[in-house]
C-alpha cells in the first residue's frame, strides 16, 4: 500500500526542496575566499585585501604540455597559496618585476613539484630584489623540478623571513635545493629553511660568484651524492662537484651544512673520476662572525672550506670572528674545523646559558683581550680580630673590559720578605705580609679575557690585640685549710677575638702561674697574691699582647663545726644525772681552744624549755646546753643534746580467756577477770561490734544480741613506770542466733486451682512472722532464694499449681526454722488427673464445668475428647455430660462410648473425637461402632448424627453385625435404622467372601439384605460380563420359599437381584449401555412366605450358585448388545456423511 499525498504535504515538500537548494547555493558561495584570484595552481590576493590585476600585478602564461608559469611583476605586496584542491602545484613562480624593481611576496603554505623537463626551476627570481616572507606557522615546499628547486638569477637577489617553514629538494639528478648564480644574492634573516640536492650539486649555491648571507633563522642544507663511474658530491652550502661555490656570510641563526660525500659542508664540490682522478674545489671565500654552525661531510673531513684533495684558495679567504660551532669542529687545538679563527679572536668553551645550546654546540670563537688588576699604592692594615684582613682598599681596580670583575679577584699571601709558598685567601693572625691578586679566565658576552695575576709592592701589617689577664679574687678559707692550688684560681681574661677564647684559654690557663705567701697552719689574716707567665707566652698566643693583675687570700677564723656531749640518759632510780664530756671540733678536725660551760633545761611537753638550777633527777624530757667561748683561731659556738629520765620497765597484766561463743539467750556478756600483778594503775575494757567486712566499730557496753564481737583491754603508764605487757588483751567471740521451730506451721492448709490454666490456687494458715517461697521455677519463682514475707491475714492467693516452702522468718537473734512443703494442686490434678481447656471451673460438688466455647477434654488413660461448652464432667467415674444430653464415657483402653440424646444408642469413636452442642459426633479417621452393631471405618470424616445416622463423605466401609461388608469410595450413609446407602454405588462383600459390585442408590439392610435399584432379575440374582454384557438370575420355590442367584465379572457392568416371597426378581445393569435381563420366579402364593420373613434362610442352599442358564443367556444378550451398539455406530457415520 502506498502512501498518499494530501495538498499540504505536496506544498510541505516543495518549501523543503527549496530551503535545501538555497542552503546548498550559500555554502558554495561562501567558500571562495573574499578578494582572491584563482590563478593555475595558485589563490592570489594582496596584503591589502584587494584582488591583484592581471598584467598589472601578475602575468599568466599557460601551456598546457607544459603547465603554467605565474610572473609577478609588480611590487605590490602579494599572498600566495595553493589553490582550494591543489595539493600539488604544477606550475612555476617567476618573481620578474625587472631590474631595479623590487617584489615582496607571502607564501602560505604552497607546495611545488614541477616534473616537466622544459621547467628549470619551480621558483626562479629573475631580477631585480625579492623578499619573500614565509607565513608564521606555515608550511612550504617546493620539490623535483628540472632544476635547482629554486634559482636566484645573475643579478637578482633573493631575501627570506618569516616565522614559516619553507622545504626545497633539487630535481631527481644535477639539481641543487636553491641555486644562486654569479652576481646574485641570497640573504636568510629568518625562518625554518630545509635545502636539499640531487646528484653532485650544493644544498644552496652550486654557481660560483654568487653570494649566501645567513643572518638569522634556521637553515639546514645538504649537498648531493651522485655515484655512476664517477662521484660527484656538492657542498651542503657552496658548490657543486665541478666549482668552488658562492660566497658565504654567516652572522647569526642555526646553520647545519652537511656536503654529499666528500664535498665540504660549507664551502666547494667534489669529483673523481672512474680513472682515479680526484678534482676537489677550493670553495668561495667564507666568513662567520655570529650564529650557531655545524657543518660536516661524508667521510667527515674538509667540513669547511676545500673539499678533500683541494686547498683553500688564497682569493678566497675564511674568516672565522665568531659563533658557536658543534661538536667535532676543533679537538682543544684552538681551530675550528681545523681553520684558525681570525687575529685577536680564540676558541674557548661555550658560555650559553641555555644548557641545550652549550651542549650541542660546545665551542665559541671570542674577541680576547687583557683584564685589568692593580693595586693600591699602600694598605691600611688592622689589629687581630680573629678574622682574615677586609680586601676592601687593597685594590685600585679590577675590571674585564667595562665589566666589574672585583667580585673575581682571588687573593694569596705569605710573610714578608719570604720566598715561601703562597697561601690562598687573606691573612688572619698578626704579621707582616706579602699579597698576590689573581682574575681566573672568562668569557663576558663574545669576549675572552685570559687569567691574570699582580703582587703588591706594599706590605700588609696586622698588629696583636692586647689581653687583660686577672686574678678573681678567691673565697676565702678559713684556719687550718690547705692552700689553694693554681688551679682553684679563677683567671678573669678579657680581649679574646672571635672563638679564640673557647680554643686557647686552656692554653693560657697552663701558661701561666700564681704564687701566694700563705701555707697550712698559718694564723688567720690577710695573705697576697700575684700572677704570670710561668716561662715565658706561649707561640700560639702570638696575636695577644698580654698584661697581669693580682689579688689576695682571706683566712678566717675557723667555725666550730660539731660539738659532742655523752648522753646523760637514764631511767628513773631518784638520783640527778650526770655532768657529761663535752668536745667541740672545727670543720679540719681540730679542737677548739675556748672555754666551755653548761646549763640545764625541762621540757614543759608545748615546745619550750625551762632552765633548771641544776642537774634533774626526776622522770621527763630534758636537754642540756654547752657552750664554747671564742678562741684565737676559732669562733664561738654552742652545742645541745636532748636526754630523758625514763619510767621503770613495764609489768605484766594477765587477762583470763573468754569462751569463743554462746547462743543468744537475752543476756549481755560477763566481763573476764583480770590480774594486776605489780602493775599501779587501772584497766580499760572496750568492746567492738564487727561490720561484716574485716572492720570493727566500737560499741558502750557489753553486747546481748547475737554477732560477732571483739574485746580490747587496755592499760596505761603511769608516773614511774610504763604501760603493761597485757596478755589476752585482745579476744574475738560470737552471740549465735537461737533456732525456732516448726510447730507453728502445722495449720498452713493449700487449696488447688479454681479454673483450669487460671494460676488462682491458694494457701492459707500462714502464721504472723512467717515467710514463703516458690520450691522450683516452673511454679512462677523469679527471685533466686528470696523469701516473701506471708501477709498479716496469713493467706496467699493467685499461686500457680506448685509446691511452695513455708517457714518462720529468723531475725537478728534467731534463726530460720525448718520448711515445710505446701502443694497448691493443679486443676486437673484436683478433678481425677484430667485434663481441661483452660477456663474450666468446678461446679461446687467436685465435678467441673467447661467455659461457654468448650474444648478438649484428657481423660486419664489417655482419651481425648472435644466436648461443648456447659459440659459437665465427673471425675470420679469419669463421664462428661453434654447439655444436649450426651454421654461420654472412656474406656480405658484409647476409646469413648457416647450416649446419643434421647436414648437413641451409644457409639463408640476413637480418642480425639469431637461431640457437638447438638449432641452429634464427628470423627477425624478411625472405626465407629454403631448402636446396632454395625462398625464405620474411614480414613477421612465420620459424622454421627444425634438420632444415629451417619455420614461418611469421603468412603470407608462398613462392617453389618452379621459380618456383611459394604464399601465404597465415595459417600456412605447410614439411616437410623442401620440401613447402608450408596448414593453412588460400591460394592458388598458376604460372609462369605462372596463380593458384588452394586450401583447408585443401593441399600444394604443391617441384616445384610442388598437392594440395587440399577439391577433387574430375581430376588437376590445378579449377572454381570465384561464390555456390557446382560445377565439374569432366576430362582423357583414354592410358597414361602425364594430363589436367588448372583454372578460377577471384572468388567463396566454390573447386575444383581434378590427375592423373597413368592416372586422375585433381576436386572442386570451395564455402564457401556449393556440391556438388563429379566427372572422368573414361580410361586403359589405371596403368602407362602410368612414362615420365612426374610427370603433367605430356606434358600441358602441356592445362594452363591450362578445359573448356568443365566450364564449362556449372559453370553448372548452381551453379544446382542455389542451388535446393536456397532449399528448404531455405522449407522451414525453413514448419516454424518450423507449429511456432507
């Protein structure tokens, strides 16, 4: 399907295509630079902007074998570029503004190759002076013409500059990069210019008499290397292999010339011939003043000037004034490339301050000439300070050209009027002195100054400081000391200079000596001392000028150092104490000479003394006080010694032993006896109460109530003696707390649980001061061993089931008595072991009533029962009564008999049964036997109804009293009155073993009858055959009698039937659409059966009998029916398609 296109979407379209074309039409215009003429190869405009014109500024003559060729002729400044699309020019510039004219032309990023063999060049500068400015960042490059790249005519001349990059190869044989002929120039100022030949010809030049002047820029050119038979090498700048070349000027800029073989670098070109011939080239005359040069060859000799085998011609001088050269341009023989620099100048290491330029071109040529270094006339000279003389005033000028070179200026010296070797630097110590200056070698800018060196004529003069040495005057000594060494002296020393003092006081120290008038033993009084050099001042305290001053020596007297008395003390016997030996000594052991007294004093136990008349004689503290008068070398002094009068020594108290313990009987303890012996004074006792924790707190009196106890006994001095030795003064006993007993819990009574799960037993009876707790966890006992204090009316109620202690609470005289066990019973275990919901209640007369929502009910054997709520159970038989009038009883065995209401029957159901509030049953699997005998089975539900029916919804089987088995895998119901339905059919199994298969709606009497609605036949006769069969049974008998007759088969179909009386009869039923048969039965009269009501007893001799008759009849009617169902088939299919 396509799409179609409404009128607006036709309009849309239309407007979009013309946007696009006029899009398309702007981008064209507006590429094309503004101003500019397309000229061949070539974008022309002019430095102003404007368009040149045609036969004004340019001429274009076109070939179209041979390309274009571009004249500028004008000098109008002009720009040059390759044309948009043109990688590659073919055609050639010619710059012709005539000689005389001039032409200034921008390239900006041309490039050239111009292979035809009519071009000789693909940039030729035909007359007149021509600047070409290269484009800043641009790059150029012209290559492969049929001669030089470029060529600047006789005559012309050629100027390059600019920040752009021009790149020139020769053509592919006998072509050099520019070429310059006789009488023309080239002239580089700057730039990046890379120039290369082909075959024998020079990177630039290649014509003798032309010039080359490279003041600026970088320029970079290689000679050609052509080898056939012949060789043919071209100077990197200069000539080709058959001449000497052009002139060259290099002023500034980087030159790299590399010749082709063995041409020079700079300089002339190179031939040998295959006959072993060698014409080598002078070169043209050659001058460098400036820039940076490396220049070399392929067999790395004559770098410049003459190539290999040729010599410099005389006409063409090199001159080498300046510039820096690379490395291989001199091996420290002052040349450059082996060509001695000009008159005036030398060859000395580089002095760049760039390290990259230093290095790559290690070698300066310098203009030399002298330092300047002189003297002044006389010197000032100084006094030592430790420091070397100032150089300041030593010199009247120092100088390298206009350049201060002071800061240079080295200086030596040595002792005057010596011929000793001279020592570096100024001198220090003090002396008369010789100096030499010295200016080592350098380079200031392009000038080289040698080293130079002058001696003064006038002499240096460093005269020695002065140094005051004294004496400090000594601390004194006193009578009997040892005169001071010189050691001990203290030399006060003045005048040192810088760290002199640190490095030679040791050695004035040991230069010098101290002499005094005073020795050991000498009276006290005043003693001079002087000071000087012991022999002489030592040489290294050559720069010091020393003076000396002395002291003197103070002996005092000495003072007494120590004063010893014998100590007077001594115990009380009633008699004064002794006068005691008094000796005082000064500080060296001698004894004073003054005299000495005594006096005595007591002490009045404050800090104070009271002077006694006398010598004491009674007990206390006392000193006694000597004192020493001044003697003639001695000072006065005193000395003390405190002494006592002691008590008589202690006696003996004896304490007699308490007992260690007593039971608490309300009595305080009997203090212990005591035996002074010869003691004169009195006892203390204390008692002390312990506090459990290893200390004891001091009680009034002696204690009564029980604990733990300390007595203390104690004595004090008295006048004349001192406190007793007290034995068993200290004895630690016990008051034990008095037992109670248990008697007074003989009225504590428990009662059990109210409700089942309510934790509301009791316990009453509790004494005044007794205590309770729990006896294990499980009953609610959270506190440890903590016990409860029983409440004032003695009762304890919301106890859960447990048992409890009882006892009577100690106190702090007695102790606990005995516990007694008290159980609270459980619920269940007060209602005959069983077990209750919770909620359950006692009904006052010791049954127990369930909570309204019922629950389960343990009985003690083991039986569970769900019963309803109002329930009513007693433990003593134990039965339960539902409120409809249900009995439950267990039997002891895992099983429950329930009376229905009404007295409708008792069933028996397994443990875990639920009674309902309607008096019904439901059991969740197992076996029920029925009121009639009859038993239900079934893995799933079994409900019995209040009036005795049952339902069994998920199939089971029942067992008949008479052993008659009905069963079935769907639902099984059971009437009132024992009959079995099977609304769904299942099958009966005789006592027999005998088992029939019956269908939907049969019933099975409780004496074992089977009704099969689904069958048809005589009385109790049944025929069934696989794949749909029909049977039939008969039977005959007389009045009274019955006939029956069963068959079974293992297929769908199924048939039964049963009689009594005096007809019966059979059917016989198929699932596959099987017909049923008939029976006959003959009987005189219905009637006749009265003697035998259920139509089986007399006839048991034909049950379980199948009929051979019946069996053929079986046989045939099956075959019938399989005829008849595949005619209906074919008959079904023959219809369907006449339908098509």
């Amino acid at each position: 399907m396509f799409a179609r296109f409404s009128s607006d979407s036709h309009s849309r379209l239309i407007a979009l295509a013309a946007l696009v074309v006029s899009g398309f039409v702007f981008a064209c215009l507006t590429a094309v630079p503004a101003y500019a003429s397309t000229v061949g190869d070539f974008d022309l405009v002019l430095a102003d902007g404007g368009d040149p014109q045609e036969g004004v500024d340019y001429t274009w003559t076109d070939d179209n074998t041979q390309g274009g060729v571009l004249a500028i002729i004008s000098e109008a400044p002009m720009v040059i570029a390759n044309a948009d699309g043109v990688e590659v020019a073919k055609d050639q510039i010619v710059v012709d503004p005539g000689f005389g004219g001039s032409a200034s032309i921008v390239l900006d990023g041309i490039a050239i190759e111009y292979p035809n063999n009519n071009r000789s060049c693909g940039i030729e500068i035909a007359s007149g002076d021509c600047v070409i400015r290269l484009a800043d960042d641009s790059e150029n490059e012209v290559s492969r013409a049929n001669g030089p790249a470029m060529l600047v005519d006789s005559g012309a001349s050629l100027t390059i500059e600019g920040d752009g990059a021009l790149k020139v190869t020769g053509a592919d044989s006998n072509a050099a990069g520019i070429g310059v002929q006789a009488g023309a120039e080239l002239v580089v100022n700057s730039g990046t210019i890379e120039a290369s030949s082909n075959g024998g010809h020079a990177g630039i030049g290649d014509y003798d008499g032309g010039s080359v002047v490279i003041n600026g820029g970088t320029v970079r050119a290689y000679g050609g290397h052509h080898v056939s038979w012949n060789a043919y090498d071209g100077a990197g700048i200069g000539g080709a292999w058959d001449n000497s070349g052009c002139d060259v000027t290099i002023s500034g800029g980087t030159v790299v010339a590399v010749g082709g073989g063995s041409a020079a670098g700079i300089g002339g070109g190179y031939y040998r011939g295959s006959n072993g011939r060698v014409d080598g080239n002078s070169g043209g005359s050659i001058t460098i003043a400036g820039g940076y040069v490396s220049a070399s060859n392929g067999d790395r000799s004559a770098s410049i000037g003459a190539s290999s085998g040729a010599s410099q011609d005389a006409d063409a001088p090199i001159v080498i004034s300046g510039g820096a050269f690379a490395s291989g341009s001199t091996v420290g023989s002052g040349n450059v490339y082996g060509i001695a620099p000009a008159d005036g100048r030398v060859v000395k290491p580089n002095n760049d301050e760039e390290e990259g330029l230093a290095s790559s071109y290690p070698y300066r040529v310098y203009l030399a000439q002298e330092a300047t270094l002189v003297f002044a006339d006389s010197f000032e000279g100084g006094t030592y300070d430790a420091s070397p003389i100032e150089s300041e005033g030593l010199l009247a000028s120092a100088s390298r050209g206009s350049h201060d070179a002071s800061g240079d200026v080295s200086f030596a010296y040595r002792i005057a009027g010596s011929e000793g070797a001279w020592t570096d630097g100024l001198p220090t110590d003090a002396g008369t002195y010789q100096i030499k200056a010295s200016l080592p070698e350098a380079a200031v800018g392009e000038t080289y100054y040698p080293s130079t060196e002058v001696v003064a004529q006038a002499e240096l003069v460093i005269s020695a400081a002065p140094l005051s040495v004294s004496l400090a005057e000594p601390a004194g000594i006193v009578f009997g000391d040892d005169a001071p060494s010189t050691a001990s002296y203290m030399l006060s020393v003045s005048g040192w200079q810088g760290d002199d003092e640190d490095l030679l006081l040791p050695t004035l120290e040991a230069a010098v000596s101290v002499s005094c008038g005073y020795e050991k033993g000498d009276d006290a009084g005043s003693y001079p001392v002087a000071v000087g050099w012991a022999d002489g001042a030592p040489e290294t305290l050559r720069n010091y000028e020393a003076s000396f001053a002395g002291t003197s020596l103070s002996v005092a007297k000495a003072a007494i150092a120590s004063v010893s008395i014998t100590d007077p003390s001594k115990k009380f016997d009633g008699a004064a104490a002794a006068e005691p030996g008094v000796v005082a000594i000064d500080g060296n052991g001698r004894e004073s000479d003054g005299a000495c007294s005594l006096a005595w004093y007591a002490s009045d136990g404050q800090g104070g003394w009271t002077l006694l008349e006398s010598a004491p004689s009674e007990v206390g503290t006392y000193k006694v006080v000597a004192s020493i008068a001044e003697g003639t070398n001695h000072l006065a002094g005193t000395g003390e010694l405190g002494f006592s009068i002691a008590r008589a020594d202690a006696k003996t108290v004896t304490v007699s032993q308490m007992a260690s313990s007593k039971v608490y009987d309300g009595n305080v303890v009997e203090a212990p006896a005591v035996d002074l012996g010869e003691y004169d004074g009195e006892v203390v006792f204390a008692w002390y109460e312990s506090d459990g924790e290893g200390g004891w707190n001091e009680i009034a009196s002696a204690p009564a109530d029980a604990g733990s106890y300390r007595l203390v006994v104690s004595a004090g001095q008295t006048d004349t003696q001192e406190a007793p030795v007290i034995v068993n003064g200290t004895q630690d006993f016990a008051i034990l707390r008095a037992e109670q007993s248990a008697d007074e819990l003989e009225g504590v009574t428990a009662s059990p649980e109210a409700t089942s799960g309510g934790g509301d037993g009791s316990i009453t009876g509790l004494p005044s001061g007794s205590e309770w707790r729990a006896a294990s966890a499980d009953v609610g006992r959270s506190g440890g061993d903590a016990w409860t204090a029983a409440s004032e009316d003695g009762t304890l109620g919301g106890l859960a089931p447990g048992v409890y202690e009882v006892r009577m609470a100690g106190d702090s005289n007695h102790s606990p008595s005995t516990s007694v066990e008290v159980k609270v019973k459980s619920f269940s275990e007060a209602h005959g072991g069983i077990t209750f919901p919770d909620g359950t209640v006692d009904s006052g007369d010791g049954s127990a009533v369930l909570p309204s929502e019922g629950g389960e009910v343990v009985f003690p054997g083991g039986e569970a029962v769900v019963l309803p709520g109002g329930t009513t159970v007693d433990p003593d038989s134990p039965s339960a009564t539902t409120p409809s009038g249900s009995v439950v009883q267990p039997d002891g065995e895992g099983s429950l008999s329930v009376g229905l209401p009404g007295g409708v029957g008792t069933v028996t159901v397994p443990s875990g049964s639920e009674v309902r509030e309607d008096g019904s049953v439901a059991v969740s699997g197992g076996g029920v036997v029925l009121p009639n005998g009859s038993t239900a089975e079934s893995e799933g539900e079994i409900a019995v109804g209040a009036d005795g029916s049952v339902q069994i919804p998920d199939g089971g089987k029942v067992v008949l009293p008479g052993g008659t088995e009905v069963s079935s895998d769907d639902p099984i119901e059971i009437g009132v009155d024992g009959t079995v339905l099977l609304p769904d059919g299942g099958s009966v199994t005789r006592p027999d073993g005998m088992a029939l298969d019956v269908g939907a709606g049969t019933t099975v009497s409780v004496d074992g009858t089977v009704n099969d609605p689904t069958a048809s036949g005589p009385s109790d006769g049944s025929g069934d055959s696989e794949g749909g069969s029909d049977g039939s049974g008969d039977g005959a008998g007389d009045s009274g009698d019955s006939g029956d007759g069963s068959g079974s088969s293992g297929g769908d179909s199924d048939g039964s039937g049963d009689g009594s009386g005096d007809s019966a009869d059979g059917s016989g039923g198929s699932e596959g659409g099987s017909e049923g048969g008939s029976g006959d039965s003959a009987g005189e009269d219905g009637s006749d059966s009265a003697d035998d009501q259920d139509g089986s007893k007399d006839a048991s001799d034909d049950r379980g009998v199948f009929s051979k008759t019946n069996d053929a009849m079986g046989v045939v009617f099956g075959a019938l029916a399989i005829c008849a169902v595949a005619a209906v088939i074919v008959g079904f299919v023959a219809l369907r398609k006449m339908r098509r």
